[in-house]
C-alpha cells in the first residue's frame, strides 16, 4: 500500500457499518449520455467553422471521459483468497477537468496528503481574490501572467502578517486557481489557504508568530493588490495608462474582492481538511445536472442563486459541451501551488510540514533539520491507495469481502480485447462500450458563435439555401 496503508487503517477504525463497494455505473449518468449523443454533433460543429479550431487536447478530454469507468474498456480483477468472492472494477480516464469521478478523487487526495503532509499544526486561513470582469478574460488564456497575479497576492498577504515581527519572517500557503464560476461560466480567482502568521528563525531557531487577521487587514490587502494588478496589465500591454487611472477610482474596490473571513484553528484538522476539499472541488457537480425535456434540454441547479433570483439554468446539451470546454484546464499547468516555507525549495519546509507537527508546537525546532524521529515515514506520501480514499470519504472498503470480510487482492489487469469480451459475456455484461452517436448533420443544426446561444432548426432548409441560412 503505497502511500496508503495510515489512511486505510483510519478508514477500517471509522467504518462502523457492514457498507459494500458498488461500482459506478458512469454510462447511466445525465452527463455521460448527453456527452456521448451530442459529441460527434458539437465537433462537427465546430469543424465546419473555418474560423474556430477545436483544440485536440478538448477533443480528447471528451472521448478519454466516455471510456472513463466502462468495462468494456477494461479492467482491474479482485478476489477474494478465502472465499473465492471476486469482482472487476474498471479503469479510470484520469482526466484533469471534465470527469467528476476523477476530479473529485483527485480533490481527495490532494486534501488528504496536503493535511497529513504539509500543512502544520498551526491555524490557516483562507484568502479568495476576485479581479474585474474586464481583467479575467487575459488571466483565462494567458497562464504566465495568472501566476504573476497571484505571486503579488500572496506578496502582499505575507507582507501583512510580517507587520509585528521585528526580524525576518515567511509565511506558507497552497493556493488553487479556479477557472470556473458557480454557473459553469469561465471566472478566473484565486483561493489561497494561508497559515495565519509567520515564521522566523531567532538564535538558528524555528519559532511561529500567529498574526491576528481582520477586515481592515483584508481591505488594505485589497487596496495594494488593486494598485499593483493594475500597474502589471499597463507594462503588459493589456490595458493603457489611461484605463488603469480611471479604474483606480471606481467605487466598490473596483471590481477587485479580497475575502479572509474563512480562518482554521490550529486543532480542527478535518475543518483544514474540508476546507482543502473545497478549494481543490471539480468543475461542476454531476448529481444537480437533470433532463428537464428528455434528451432535448438539461436543467442544473445552482448551489446558491443568482443576483437575479435564479437557482436554475436551462440548456441544451450542445451548449453544456460548449460551457465545458471553456473551463478545461491548460495543460502542464500545476492545478496547485506552494508558496514561502511550504514551497519545495524552501530550506524550512522539512521542519514545518505536518511530519515535524510537535516539534513546531513547542516552537522549538532547529532551523533547517528534520529530527529523525519525525522524519517522514514515506517518501512518496502523496501516494495514496485508491481503496483508501474510499475508506476516507465513504467509511466503504472495496478490498474487503462482502461474504467472509477477508482482504481481497487485485489479482489481474485485463487489458486484451478479447480477453475483456470473453469474461464479460459470461458474466453477463455488455462486451461493447456505449455507442456514440453519430453527428447529426445540416440543415438540423444552427449555431452562431458569436451570439453564443445554440438553437435547433426543426424545419427542413433547401440545401442551395443552406449557405444564407447558417450564421458563423
């Protein structure tokens, strides 16, 4: 058990009821059938735009989803040794933003090791920064100067907890660029889970300074970060000197938010936890996606109304892909980042990570050195078990045995397609995966890409009218 084993035990110490593992069954999900029945469409759709390429990369985050879970598409054998109970789990895609079963054991996992790994016993607060909607579109599709924003945010938060330590102190933080709003609409911010204060290292000493946060601290956070953001677009090009002069005297912060009311205190691990959780969440939540017109409309409910009193949005399942793809991360981009004494570089990470918790309790650590007997266990703690994580969020072991309770083990990756046919078939199974449907061409189709809204044309169209009919 790779990185594993501590997390299973816990998971087996909470389980208190007879739960048994059952496999997901992804092809049955709203989300699955309306990408599998509209995918060929929407491309086609895009293809026979000569202006608009569909990057490959979205493409195949698409098709990797539609195998995600799927037997077919192979799979993992476990069994039982004593009873000789065994059953097959299926592969996952493992893609970065689409898949909510892959993004969310990604959250989990991020969670888990960065609590049990990374974050000490000391209190974290958590730092959100909204910029302009005129500002977002450049941070969307320019990933260098998204991360140049947030190193002045963090920048100016450190400076703000250094304000009464006399000598020179860091701070630590992970932060996590979301790329998506509530409404499945592209909003670039930054959430940040910050320790709430300071170290410093009198004497060779590693000592922590907790620092006492308010709304006049996040104000005058807000202030400077306006300042210098606004500064950074005007060198880059994106906005004059002119329109970053008129935007520091708008009302309202500018469109610039700063929020730190979210504060952890230092023994309220699964709080830190949770709050890691949400920070590291998926794109959408699969469970409130709905047909509300079977196979023609989808309904999603909003996890907090908007502005406007709606708590429901209403589309159709061309517009859903089209909403996705904008929010599929950038690839080779870290979906986390480290910051002061908890970046990799930093020469005190080792004896502020969670391995070294009592020594920094006592504030007494030498700087520089991991004692030995707080030294981590694992080198790879990252690592966790997949039937851990289970074990984590739903108290259910998938490797304990439903009849007799003994430990199964995987016992064979079956990758060969006929290998796949033959079992499944005599057990029952469907040996193909879902079919995809194939692109339904013109004239049963119209969409503008500058106006946005996808509408299907139910009437017949002559084909010498079909030129003067499609707006691209």
């Amino acid at each position: 058990m790779d990185g594993g084993g501590t997390s299973m035990a816990k998971g087996m110490a909470e389980c208190t009821g007879p739960a048994v593992y059952r496999r997901r069954r992804p092809e049955h999900t709203v989300l699955h059938r309306a990408v599998r029945e509209n995918l060929e469409t929407w491309l086609a759709r895009h293809a026979a735009c000569d202006d608009f390429s569909m990057p490959g990369r979205i493409e195949a985050e698409f098709r990797r989803y539609l195998t995600c879970g799927i037997l077919a598409c192979g799979f993992v054998r476990a069994r039982c040794g004593a009873c000789g109970h065994d059953f097959l789990l299926a592969f996952s895609c493992q893609t970065r933003g689409l898949c909510p079963s892959c993004a969310t054991r990604r959250m989990v996992e991020t969670a888990a090791h960065l609590v049990d790994h990374v974050f000490p016993p000391v209190p974290v607060r958590q730092w959100v920064l909204s910029l302009p909607k005129r500002l977002r579109p450049y941070l969307h599709y320019d990933p260098t100067l998204a991360g140049a924003v947030l190193r002045i945010f963090l920048n100016e938060i450190e400076r703000s907890l250094q304000t009464n330590v006399t000598e020179s102190a860091r701070t630590g933080a992970v932060s996590f660029i979301h790329r998506f709003g509530s409404a499945l609409n592209p909003h670039i911010h930054f959430h940040c889970c910050v320790i709430d204060g300071v170290f410093s290292t009198p004497a060779g000493r590693l000592r922590f300074h907790c620092a006492h946060v308010d709304a006049e601290t996040a104000t005058a956070v807000q202030s400077k970060v306006r300042l210098r953001v606004l500064k950074l677009m005007v060198r880059r090009g994106h906005i004059s000197r002119e329109t970053a002069e008129d935007m520091r005297h708008w009302r309202h912060g500018g469109g610039f938010s700063v929020n730190a009311a979210v504060g952890i205190n230092k023994e309220d691990r699964a709080g830190l936890e949770r709050l890691l959780r949400y920070c590291a969440r998926p794109v959408f939540a699969s469970e409130k996606l709905t047909w509300s017109r079977e196979g023609e409309q989808l309904s999603y409910r909003l996890p907090k109304p908007l502005p406007n009193g709606c708590q429901v949005l209403h589309f159709t399942p061309l517009e859903l892909l089209e909403k996705l793809s904008k929010l599929i991360p950038p690839p080779r981009q870290h979906r986390h980042r480290y910051f002061g004494v908890l970046a990799p570089n930093s020469p005190l990470r080792k004896a502020v990570t969670a391995q070294a918790s009592t020594a920094v309790a006592v504030a007494a650590v030498p700087a520089n050195t991991c004692p030995k007997e707080i030294a981590p266990s694992q080198s790879r703690g990252a690592r966790y078990l997949w039937a851990a994580l289970l074990a984590r969020i739903y108290e259910v072991l998938p490797l304990i045995c439903p009849n007799c309770g003994a430990e199964m083990r995987m016992i064979a990756a079956i990758t060969d397609r006929p290998t796949i046919e033959r079992i499944l078939l005599h057990i029952g199974q469907s040996a193909r995966p879902p079919p995809i449907t194939p692109a339904r061409g013109p004239p049963q189709w119209e969409w503008d890409f500058d106006q946005g809204p996808l509408v299907d044309v139910v009437e017949a169209v002559p084909e010498d009218q079909f030129d003067q009919r499609i707006s691209w």
